[in-house]
C-alpha cells in the first residue's frame, strides 16, 4: 500500500511501449464502488474473491505491464498462476509508508493503529511477496522514475 506500483506500473508501460492494468481498477469498474466500500459492505473474503477472479483474468487477457492489489498474493491459486511470469515486488520500509501515505484511513485494512497494521501486514506477507518475485526493488528515498529504472534493470527489459 502507497509503494507507487500504480505510478511506477504506468512509466514502465510508457517506457516499454505497452499497456498498463490495475487489477484493483477492474474491481472497482466492475463493482461500481470503491475498494473501501466493498470491504465494508460485503467484507474481505467477498473482495478476496473478487479479487482473486480480476486477476486470473487479466493474466490471461494482458499482455503489458500489470499492478496487483497488496493482498493478490495471500491466494495460492493467484501465486502458482504468478510462477513463471515476470513479476516486481516494490519493497518499503514503514517509515517511507507513513511518509507518502500518512497511513490514513482510507486504507481498509489499516483503520486502526495504521502503522502496527501495517506492520502486521507486511510481516504476514512479505515471504509471499518474495515467494513470487523475479525481483524486489526498494523504492524507498527513491523517485517514480527511479524505482523505474530500478525495475527495468532488475528485470533487464528494455524501453521502447
């Protein structure tokens, strides 16, 4: 959460000459409603599912860059479909979190106590995280366009 996978997702689609999906995006279209409103109405396990499905289907139907939401990997369908596929963990340290997000509450899971949730989070998933990575780039103290260069070196692709 707030690591810049939409913003950095987006310059390296724009720097590879390709396209860019968000499978939260598709989640919220598809809802008509906000990623907040679906965890309070409906719960996590409703959204999980859901986005489990954005995901297998925007495996299959993108060929460009593509930004999965924080808890897309706690599924082990969703990782095993993740196997062999180029995929960049954006890392961050608590401290650069609360830097560029402030933590707020508009962040379902971190409510309350957002920087000890967030923690827990990223304690639960970070193996999972690393488990499905071809690369883990640290954004922390860096730009967007610097993380950029970071993925593009990491993975050894090329701009356009």
């Amino acid at each position: 959460m707030g690591v810049g996978k939409s913003t950095v997702g987006q310059l390296l689609a724009e720097r590879l000459g390709v396209g860019y999906r968000d499978t939260d995006d598709d989640i919220v279209a598809e809802q008509g409603r906000s990623i907040a409103d679906i965890f309070v109405d409906e719960g996590e396990s409703f959204f999980r599912a859901l986005e489990k499905q954005a995901v297998r289907r925007a495996v299959a139907e993108h060929h460009g860059v593509l930004a999965l939401g924080g808890g897309a990997v706690l599924d082990e369908d969703t990782r095993e479909l993740l196997a062999g596929q180029r995929v960049v963990y954006l890392s961050m340290d608590v401290e650069e979190a609360v830097r560029r997000t402030g933590l707020n509450t508009a962040r379902p899971l971190l409510a309350v106590n957002p920087r000890r949730q967030w923690r827990e989070l990223m304690e639960a998933r970070r193996h999972l995280y690393e488990e499905v990575a071809t690369a883990v780039v640290s954004t922390d103290a860096r730009s967007p366009e610097e993380v950029t260069r970071a993925v593009l070196d990491a993975v050894e692709l090329k701009e356009a």
